[in-house]
C-alpha cells in the first residue's frame, strides 16, 4: 500500500513539473512573436515610389492643423497659369473651368471667375491680372475678366505671349502661302499688326521678352540634336543679339534682365543636362554643376538666387531635355536654392520630409518669397513649399 501510495506521489510531481515547462514555453513564444512581429512591420514599410502619393492631405485641401507643414498639396489636378495675386500672399490658378485664388497655409480656394473653356494648354496671365492670353483646343483666346468676355485671336499662331506691358499680343505665324514663318506683335484684337521678325527659320520656338528693356527673343523648341541660339532685338529691328549655341539649350531671364538662366546638354543627343548662368550680353558664362532643365527653376527677386528642382532618376538610354519635354520620362524631383554669383547650393526642404513624389513645372515664388509654388506634372496638381 505504501508502494502504491508513492508512486502516486511521484506521477503528481512529474505532471506539475510538466505544466511549469508548457508555461514558461508558452510565455517564451508569445513574447518572441511579438517582438519578431514589430520587426516584420518595421521592414514590410512601404517605400517611395514614382507612382503613388502619399500625405495627409491626398484630397488637396491642408488638414486641420497641417498650416506649417513643409510641403504641401493645395489643389488636386487639372491647374495651369500660376500667379500671385496682388498684395496677398494667395496663388491664382485655372482649374475644370475656374479660375481661383488660394492660401498657402490653409489651402482653402476662392473663386475669381468663370468660363467653359474645353481644352486648356496654356494659360498667360497678362501683367496686372486683368487679362488672360490662353490656348483652347488649340486656338489662341483673349479672355477679360472684367466683363468675362473671351473672343479668339484673330490669326491662327503657332506661338503667343504677352507684351511686356501687358497690353499686347507677341505671336508666331506661319503663311501656309509663302512658307514663311514670322513673329509680329499686335492689340489684343489682333489689328495693328507690325511685324518684328520677318524669316525665323524655326518650327517650334520658345517666345519670351527680355525684362526691362523689352526686347523680343525667340529660340529653338529646346533639342538635344540642335544647337539653340537665342535671339533678341528691339521692337524696330535694332539692338540684335545672339546667345549661347549648346545642344538642347534653354533660358530664362532674370527679372530685371542682366542675367539668363540657361541649361544644356554639352553633345550632340546628350544624356545630362547642366545649369549654367551669363550676363545679358553673353559674356561671364559660369557653369552651376546642378543637373536640370531652366524649366524647373524659378529666378529670385535679388537677381542672384534661383530655385530650381533637380531632375533624377533619369535614364541613360534617353536624349534629354526631349524624354523629359516629351513626357516620355518623369522625376523624383528635389529641391535647391542656388547662389548663381558663387554656386552654393542649400536643400530647401529635407528629404525625410517629403514621403511622396513629384515632378515639378511652372514655379513661382510669392512676393515676400515666403513660399515656392509648383505643378506637378503627373496630374497637374498643385504644390507649395514654405521655404
């Protein structure tokens, strides 16, 4: 009976000492499931791809409280012809047959006015706002914002900017006739014509004014296989100028005229686009060692600071500026405030800042210069940095 009784005893201690065994191996392995699981959730986080966006504020209005956020999404596609609006710090804007202001630390938009435009692809503010030179369908329209009355131009044109008044219409004509292309500058109704540049030898050009003393200049749709000369001269044919020769090349005057942004490729269907800077008569070119198109850059009030996106991620089996011109390429843009009298270059925002893509056009900086406004090219969507 005691051997009985013993044996018991010893089964009842072997089976306790199990059930402690099974426990603590149980808490090991919760423990160790948890801890393996928050390393999974660390890895498995997605990282920044070319085609998604990401932010709080995806629907393009600033979330509640997000007024200080560094980059921000203010207006969700569709927006072309940027500009500040006078004596606020709001940006003006066409969007789906509107036109709109906004804050920049709100987002919240404004209207300003109306019209059904079909089929916008450019839109030109004239220089106090009143007035708006754009391409509709591929036509030229003159639209007033006073009595919200648009009528088209009265040529068919290949090319049109505004004085730099504001009060006339610079254009690029081609007589189908003659086979002559000429650039010719006339009233808003298109009467009184007079004609600037009687042969240009291009198709496609780029049309701008040289600030301050309003000189025309016109140069090659920028190429990687032609060299793009700009060319400038007053109003009565004098004063001509030439600049610059480079593959692909483009430009962009400074504000008051003494200086042009240029880019280019340096051979013949290049790959790599470099930023350089010369004075306005072509002398004291000086090279930025910064890889991107004029079109990404914005000139500073000072005359001596630009900011510009940087183009990246581009290919090297692709002529550039044409991939990226064509839309056959985009860019995982980032974004720089450049000293063009010494090359210094600074990071305006932080990459860990920015948790989505862009590919950045047509900025603009607000007058106290406070904000850098920009499109992003994948959807037309609008951006503003606080710098």
């Amino acid at each position: 009976m005691r051997e009985i009784n013993f044996t018991k005893q010893k089964i009842l201690i072997f089976g306790l000492v199990v059930v402690l065994i099974l426990a603590i191996v149980m808490i090991g392995v919760m423990f160790l499931g948890k801890k393996n699981k928050q390393v999974v959730n660390n890895i498995d986080k997605p990282s920044v791809s070319i085609d998604k966006e990401k932010g709080d504020n995806a629907n393009g209005v600033a979330p509640e409280g997000q007024n200080n956020k560094n980059i921000l999404k203010i207006a969700k596609g569709g927006v072309y012809g940027l500009k500040m609006k006078k004596g606020t710090n709001e940006i003006m804007f066409y969007q789906q047959q509107k036109i709109l202001s906004a804050d920049p630390f709100t987002g919240q938009k404004h209207p300003i006015s109306s019209y059904p435009f079909a089929d916008i692809t450019e839109f030109l503010w004239s220089k106090d706002s009143s007035k708006v030179l754009l391409k509709d369908t591929g036509d030229y329209f003159v639209y007033d914002l006073g009595n919200n009355l648009t009528h088209k131009f009265r040529y068919d044109l290949d090319k049109a900017i505004w004085n730099q008044k504001g009060d006339k219409i610079i254009y690029k004509y081609y007589n189908s006739k003659t086979g002559e292309r000429k650039i010719s500058m006339a009233d808003i109704s298109g009467e009184n014509s007079q004609l600037v540049i009687g042969d240009v030898p291009y198709r496609r050009i780029n049309l701008m004014v040289q600030p301050g003393v309003g000189k025309i200049c016109y140069s090659p749709f920028p190429d990687a296989r032609v060299k793009g000369k700009l060319f400038c001269q007053s109003l009565n044919g004098e004063n001509k100028k030439e600049y610059g020769g480079q593959y692909g090349q483009d430009y962009l005057w400074s504000p008051d005229g003494s200086k042009i942004l240029t880019s280019f490729t340096k051979e013949e269907s290049g790959n790599k686009l470099v930023l350089g800077v010369m004075n306005k008569i072509g002398g004291e070119n000086r090279g930025l060692s910064f890889a991107t198109t004029v079109k990404k850059c914005v000139w500073s009030k000072d005359n001596v600071n630009v900011y510009c996106a940087m183009l990246a991620g581009t290919p090297l089996d692709v002529m550039m500026p044409n991939a990226w011109q064509s839309g056959e390429i985009g860019s995982a843009d980032t974004f720089w405030k450049i000293n063009t009298n010494t090359g210094e270059k600074k990071r305006i925002i932080d990459l860990g800042k920015m948790d989505f893509v862009v590919d950045s056009e047509n900025l603009v900086l607000d007058d106290e210069e406070n904000f850098l406004f920009f499109v992003n090219r994948k959807d037309r969507s609008l951006w503003r940095i606080k710098l």
